[in-house]
C-alpha cells in the first residue's frame, strides 16, 4: 500500500501513579507512583520529538500527570469510559481523529522510559507499508507500539499476550533491527536496570538513583 504522508498521531495510556507498576513495589518502596509518573513522561516526552509524530494523545485521570504531560507538548483526554486499557486507546483514537482527520494513529506503552525519537520513527516508517502492524516487547508476548495507517481499523488488543492476540486480528508483526528502546518495557525491576543499561530519560534516572540496586 502507498505510505500515508500524514504524520502519526500517537496514543499513551497513562495509569494513575499510585496504581502503576505493581511488580515494582518491592524495589521502589515510597517511590514507586513518582517512578511511575517519571517513566510516563520520559516515555512521552521521547515520543513528542519524533519526526514521524504529529501529534502525541495521552489519556489518563491523574492532575499531576496531566499537567506534566501538557508541559511536555502533549494533548491530554480524560479517561473515558474508565473501563480498561483498550477502550481508552479507542477513545484516545477518536480524540486524535477528531483533532487530525485523516493521519493515521498508533497506540504507544507509556512504560517505554529507554524510548528513542530515532527508533521510534523507524518503527513508524516501517508500519506505514501495513493497514495494521505491531511491534512486540522484549519478552516476546506482549506489544509495545500498536499502529493503523487507517484510523477506522485502530483495535488495539492490549494485555496479556497482546502478541498472538494483534497476530490472530491480521496485523503484521514489524521484526525490526535496531530499535531496542522501542521494545524495552518496563514492569519488573529487571527490566528496569536494562532500561538503564540502554539509558533512560532523565526524569526516570532521578529516580531510579534513589532505589537500591
């Protein structure tokens, strides 16, 4: 199929803090909602510097989030209907399609803190030739960047094992060399220190200096 010459608006769902990265809890003690919240905006912050991005969409409740993510660049939509990670995709979609009628939408894990705009944008060039595509985690189950060139086929199939769920509704997995930041979620303290490893944002590697190793 032609490449659409539209850049990408790019969905991110954003937990409320004090609800995010449960598996963390051990390692960031008192930490871990300013953890979360600081792996979300370096996750979206990276996202919002990307050429292939028009336009950045996080959907989230939380105040403080909200007004760090607008500082950020990004346009903010409430949770509605606060019903689960895949319809606040969907409606995050409808606000970016109201708002870009016509670019094509991808859907983005906001627990990408190692995210680069360069990566990114190979993984967006290369899901342009795809009606739908995907790019799948580090663990090989899940999905970290899901994208419709179409806005009108944007079903995100988010959650546990995203991965055969996205390949089993036809979209076309992105195997792609070189954009480890892309695929280096973070739920797990091992996952953490990879992120590290590749290097994460600031705001995450303030507080990732103050837990233990």
């Amino acid at each position: 199929m032609d490449p659409s010459p539209a850049p990408w608006s790019v969905v991110v769902p954003v937990k409320r803090p004090e609800l995010a990265k449960t598996r963390l809890r051990t390692l960031a003690g008192p930490y871990r909602a300013e953890l979360a919240r600081a792996i979300a905006a370096d996750t979206v912050a990276a996202a919002t510097r990307a050429r292939e991005v028009g336009e950045v969409v996080a959907v989230t409740d939380d105040e403080a989030t909200t007004e760090e993510l607008r500082a950020l660049g990004a346009v903010v939509a409430a949770d509605d209907p606060g019903d689960g990670l895949n319809p606040a995709l969907r409606h995050g979609a409808a606000v970016a399609l109201a708002r870009r009628p016509g670019a094509p939408v991808a859907a983005l894990s906001a627990d990408l803190p190692a995210l680069r705009p360069d990566e990114l944008d190979v993984a967006l060039r290369a899901a342009r030739h795809h009606p739908v595509s995907f790019v799948a985690d580090v663990a090989g189950t899940g999905t970290t960047l899901y994208a419709a060139v179409d806005a009108l086929r944007f079903t995100p199939e988010f959650g546990p094992r995203s991965r055969a769920a996205h390949r089993a509704a036809g979209a076309a997995e992105l195997d792609l060399p070189g954009v480890p930041s892309v695929r280096r979620d973070v739920d797990t303290p091992v996952d953490l220190w990879d992120a590290i490893r590749l290097g994460t944002g600031p705001r995450t590697a303030r507080v990732a200096g103050l837990l233990p190793r």
